[in-house]
C-alpha cells in the first residue's frame, strides 16, 4: 500500500468562516436590538429585519455553502437562483391568495347570520 496522501484544496479559509461569522452575528444583533429596542417605528423595523434576513442568506450562502459562479461549473448558482425563484413565487401566490381570501369573505353580524 502506498502512503500517498492526497491533499484538496480547501473550500476556504480561516478568515472568510471568521468573517462570515461576524457578520452573521451582526446581522442576528441589529434586527434583534430593533425590536427589543422600539428604536423604529414597526414598518421600519420589519423592513430592515427583512433585509437582514436577505443579507444573511447571502452570507451564509457565500462564506459557508462556498455557492459561486466557478463551483461545479455554475450548476450550484443555478440550483440556487431556481430555489430562490420558487420561494418567490410560493411566498408571492401565498400572500395574493390570502389578500384575496380576507376581501371576499362574507361579512357576518353579531346573530351569526349573513347580512344581505
């Protein structure tokens, strides 16, 4: 048996996992001193938590999933921009449906009839 050792290139190093790490516990800290806070008003306060949440997708995606355009030929980026669209879509239809559903529901009176 021959004692060959074979060596890979790493997926990264120990500065992009650090960075990674830092930057996702700052993306968990904001959004969590905002609410804990009160320092915005609620719709501010939902939006920036949104956008962090997107950041830290991007992060976890590029410093821990190791997800570029030059892995396995681009098909990882594929498979991942597919998975994005059909979350979109799924999160789109689901909040249309349920915009839809609240306006054309029947209004009911206090005797539990509905009203003509």
């Amino acid at each position: 048996m021959s004692d060959t050792v074979h060596t890979h290139d790493a997926h990264a190093s120990r500065r992009t996992y650090v960075i990674g790490f830092l930057a996702s516990v700052v993306l968990t800290a904001i959004p969590f001193w905002l609410v804990m806070t009160g320092a915005l008003d609620a719709q501010t306060t939902a939006i920036l938590i949104v956008a962090a949440a997107v950041m830290q997708i991007l992060v976890h995606t590029i410093c821990f999933l190791h997800v570029n355009t030059s892995s396995e030929g681009g098909w990882t980026l594929l498979a991942y921009i597919f998975t994005a669209v059909l979350v979109l879509i799924v999160i789109a239809g689901s909040l249309w449906i349920m915009y839809h559903l609240n306006s054309n529901m029947m209004v009911m009176d206090a005797g539990g009839g509905s009203q003509p």
